[in-house]
C-alpha cells in the first residue's frame, strides 16, 4: 500500500456555490493532493444565464480554500455538445500524472470524452456519474427517455465507479444492472453551516417589512428559475385557489415566465399579493427563507432539487411536488415537510390551507427539518466522494490503491436524514 499523497482531478464545467464546500473539503485531506480543473469561469465571473435572462455573478466565495486551474474553452459556449470543448485537458490529465479523475461535465459535452479518453489512455480511474433521479427527460419527449433506457446502462458502465446524488438515483443505477458496490450515493448538499448562520443573522421583521409584509400575515415562496418545469404558475393558482387570509405570495427568482406571472396574478385578484422579488443572489436568500413561512418547489423536472435543503436549514417548511429528487431523501411527510402530485392544483392548495389551518405546527416541522439536515452535509459528500475514489482505485490497481482514510469527518457512514 502506497503511502505518498494520491493525486486527484476533478474536472467541472464552471464553478458552483454548491460544490466548492465539498471541494474545499477535499483539499483539506491529509492524504490527497486534490486539484479543480475548471473548463469555463461562469459564475466567478459575470456571464450571461439564459435560464435567468441576465447577467450572473454569484456574490460568495467559489475559488477559495482549493488548488485550481482554468482550463480554456475552445468551443462555442452554448448548452450544446460543441458548447463545451476544452482541448488542454487531454494534455493537463495526460501529464498531470493523477492517480484518478473525477468528472463533473455532462456526457453531451465534447469535453466529457476528452476527458474519459485521456484518463483511459493513461490507466487512470474515470470517475462520474448524475444527480438525476429518473429517465424522465426536462422537456418531456418520449423519444429522450428511450434513448436514456437503451444509453445509459451501456454509458455509466464506463465509470469507474458512479456517483448519484439520491436514494432515488442510486436505485436508478440499480435497476440498470450496476452492481451495488459500483455505485457510490455522494449526496447533493449546500453549506449547512453558513446557511444557518446566514439566517440566523437576519432580520425577519426588517426584511418583511421591505416587502410591505406584516410581521401577522402568511408567507409563501416560490424559489428558483420562473420556467416551464419549475411550474411557478401552479405556485400562484394554488395560492389564488387556497383563499388564505392573511397572506402574501413571494416569487424569488426571474426567467421567461415572470411576464405571464404578473398578468395572472393581477387577472385573478392577487396583484396587490404578490411579490416580484427578481433574481436573488445567494448572500440574500437565506434572509429570504427565513422570512417566509413556506416555500414551495412544484417543479415536474427536478433532479434533486437542493432549494429544499436551503430552505429546510433556514426554518422554511418545504412543499414539494412528487417530481422532486429530495423527496425521498429529505422529506418525510407531515414531519419534515409536505408533498403533493406534481400538477395537482387543487392538491397543492389543499396542502397549503391545511398548513395555514394549524400554524402551531409549522415551528415543530421546521425544528424537526433543521435536525435531520446534519446529516445531509457537505461533510457526509466529502466522505462518500473519498470513498468512492478508494473503491474505483482499488478494483483498477489493487496493489497501488491509496492508503487513505476513507473518510473526511469522524462517521463515514451514509446518512439517513428521514430518521431524525
């Protein structure tokens, strides 16, 4: 067993505030020599996202506390397989002399197969794998999911080991035939820490306040992107259909539909009601989350969905739709949080007024929804990604796997947040 430091790339499209908490961690093990190539800087720097419809930068650290390197985009910068094109990697991962490389870019990326093959060429592990949870495709034609079906067995067999980020994603995998010990459950997390103390830095009557909001009246969020599969419109007529006193609807977020928002709200009575707050940047959320009451992810197209793991940590009990990734993860019925069927108007509304009806309870989920997220942390990600590279590294070169501790916190063990 080697005792040198195993050298390991992770290779990601742009820098994300969600990952750079895990990657941080990572680069605090003892035992790796962890490096980032990033193949675009969106993100860290201002740049264009049509799904908002402006300009973004987000306003918290994404580069620091890990060793990285930008590695140029050749290719157009469109979501398309030529959009993401960065050639330098085949000789960055060909010379860097890495023990494994883990990759964070979609396989309908050129740079995924640039990637893959020099890993291969060099005999080094290929680690990767998808947040998704179902074959279900974001625009819902037929002929995706059955390309899905037929592709993606043969596809994740050429991972090392594969990654998922949900029970619902492992069992995916599962189904596809993927022996269970190729399968590692990374979790999709948020910064616990700094989401909880960001919130518990804010000032709910002032924020409120800023909204015209009362500190009597109700509070309900949607969250996210205002587009088709986020369904932000059944967010509204199930506010409009739930006739609950007393309260106001906030949409935090912009994109396509935020036009057609406007118009319904004031169509059906609501527009003195609802609040446009726009695109939030993510210094600003958690104060959002906790002042509101419940927030609410309708979305018929959700991976994981980590706005429920934001909220939940901020005191905002979260109704989520059956489509939701964290569903099954995250949220236990009634205990943690409320689900309904995705599109079910009238259900949703029924959830909403029945939450409303028995407000002393939303303290109880809330509290009980806080506790159960210390599990479901970048700690427990770290820990699971470590072992996944162990796993990889030592079913390709048994007798050079690294002697490393398999984990980055004292409890290794995947957690199971439904149990608080």
């Amino acid at each position: 067993m080697s005792e040198r430091r195993f050298r390991v790339l992770a290779v990601a499209s742009h820098p994300v505030q969600y990952a750079a908490p895990i990657f941080r961690l990572m680069a605090q093990h003892a035992q790796l020599d962890f490096h980032v190539a990033y193949c675009s800087m969106r993100g860290a720097e201002a740049g264009h996202d049509s799904e908002f419809g402006h300009s973004v930068k987000w306003d918290v650290p994404l580069l620091d506390g890990y060793a990285w390197t930008h590695v140029p985009n050749r290719g157009s910068g469109a979501e398309s397989f030529f959009g993401l094109r960065n050639p330098g990697l085949w000789k960055f991962i060909r010379k860097g002399q890495f023990d494994a490389v883990i990759c964070f870019v979609s396989y309908l990326r050129w740079t995924f197969w640039i990637s893959y093959l020099a890993a291969r060429i060099c005999g080094v592990p290929f680690i990767f794998g998808t947040d998704a949870s179902s074959l279900e495709p974001r625009d819902g034609r037929k002929w995706k999911r059955m390309f899905k079906r037929l592709a993606w067995p043969l596809l994740f067999r050429l991972s090392s080991q594969v990654l998922t980020a949900s029970t619902a994603g492992k069992q995916m995998m599962s189904s596809f035939g993927i022996p269970e010990d190729r399968i590692s459950m990374t979790l999709d997390t948020v910064d616990n820490d700094w989401w909880i103390e960001q919130s518990e830095r804010a000032d709910r009557a002032k924020v409120r306040a800023s909204w015209g909001v009362d500190s009597a009246e109700r509070v309900v969020l949607f969250s996210g992107k205002l587009q088709p599969w986020k369904r932000p419109l059944d967010v509204l007529r199930a506010f409009a259909s739930a006739s609950i006193p007393q309260s106001i609807l906030v949409f935090a977020g912009d994109g396509a539909l935020r036009a057609n928002i406007e118009s319904e709200a004031t169509a059906l009575g609501l527009g003195d009601r609802v609040r446009m707050l726009g695109f939030v940047n993510q210094s600003q959320l958690p104060a959002v989350y906790q002042a509101c009451d419940v927030m609410v992810i309708a979305s018929d197209y959700e991976p994981f969905g980590l706005v429920v793991n934001e909220a939940m940590l901020c005191g905002c009990v979260v109704v989520a739709s059956n489509k939701v990734g964290a569903c099954q993860d995250l949220i236990v019925p009634n205990v943690t949080g409320f689900v309904f069927g995705c599109g079910n108007v009238q259900s949703l509304a029924g959830v909403l007024r029945d939450i409303f009806a028995k407000p002393n309870s939303l303290s109880e989920i809330s509290t009980t929804a806080r506790t159960q997220m210390r599990n479901w942390s970048p700690q427990a990600s770290a820990a699971a990604l470590v072992d996944a590279i162990y796993r990889a590294a030592s079913r390709t070169h048994p007798r050079e796997a690294p002697n490393v501790s398999r984990t980055t916190t004292s409890d290794s063990s995947v957690p199971n947040p439904r149990q608080p």
